[in-house]
C-alpha cells in the first residue's frame, strides 16, 4: 500500500505521515530526500514517479540517490522493494503520475502565516520561503494535487 502526504511547506506533512507510520508500520519516505536542493521540486516529484513510484508498480527494486543537503549534492543510496508499505510525504509527492501508483491520498492545508512560523521554527530560517512557494504554486497550478487526494484535511 502506498500512502501520498502532499500540501505546501509546513502544512504539517511530516507530521502527519510519522502518525500514519506509527499505526500501520509503514515505511516514509521524505520529499526532503528526493529534491535537488532548494530548486528541486519538480525534480523530486519526478523522481519518485520515475525512480521509485514506476519500478515498484511493475514489480521491480526501486533504487535512487538520497539529496545530501549539507553537501549540496546527492549522496546515499536508498531502495524500496515491491509490496513494501510506504507513505511519500512532502511537495510534489502528489502529482497526476504519482496518484495512479497510490492507494490513498491526503492534501494538507493550513493559514499561510501559521505554516510560515512553523517552518521557521523547524528551520530557522525562512530566507528560502518565496522561492519555495513559486515552485509549489507551479505544482499546484500543473497538478491541482488538492483535486487528485482522497481527502483534504486543514490543520492549524
């Protein structure tokens, strides 16, 4: 079973995905992980369809390179295996590609100002903030990932 946690930045993916984990014993997988730095959205969404999310649905290993964000380039290698229960959690997740390999779905959203505090609580720092946002608003506009979930939850 694959689980997709999609919504802009400090809308409370994280969170919400280590519930889920938490209860049924999945396996996360961070966005975090798959961008290319901070202007790697897009690149991150298509690596999980094309990296992980296609090779698991045709039965295969699906293997791909961790971002290193202290190295500001990729580093680890990571693998999932088919049938591994995974929840994909962060912006960009939930794309129309991505959404024909999920069995659910969840758009988070929440008040702008309330993500932004919590961002700059997690971060320390919001100077990536308008950039962020710009790739996310080309996700929304492209994807209308609200659209494509099964439910969309507000949190505050």
């Amino acid at each position: 079973m694959i689980t997709i946690v999609d919504g802009r930045s400090g809308s409370g993916k994280t969170q919400l995905a280590a519930r889920l984990a938490a209860e049924t014993g999945a396996r996360v997988i961070h966005m975090d992980d798959l961008y290319a730095g901070w202007h790697g959205l897009a690149t991150g969404s298509r690596l999980l369809e094309r990296g992980i999310l296609t090779p698991l649905s045709v039965g295969e290993r699906a293997t791909w390179r961790q971002w290193d964000w202290a190295a500001g380039d990729w580093g680890a290698t990571q693998s999932a295996m088919p049938g591994e229960q995974l929840i994909v959690e962060g912006c960009g997740s939930l794309t129309i590609e991505s959404r024909r390999h999920a069995d659910r779905a969840i758009w988070l959203e929440a008040p702008e100002a309330v993500r932004r505090s919590r961002a700059l609580d997690r971060d320390g720092d919001d100077s990536w903030w308008q950039l962020w946002r710009e790739q996310e608003d080309a996700h929304i506009l492209a994807n209308a990932p609200a659209a494509l979930a099964d439910e969309v939850r507000t949190t505050a």
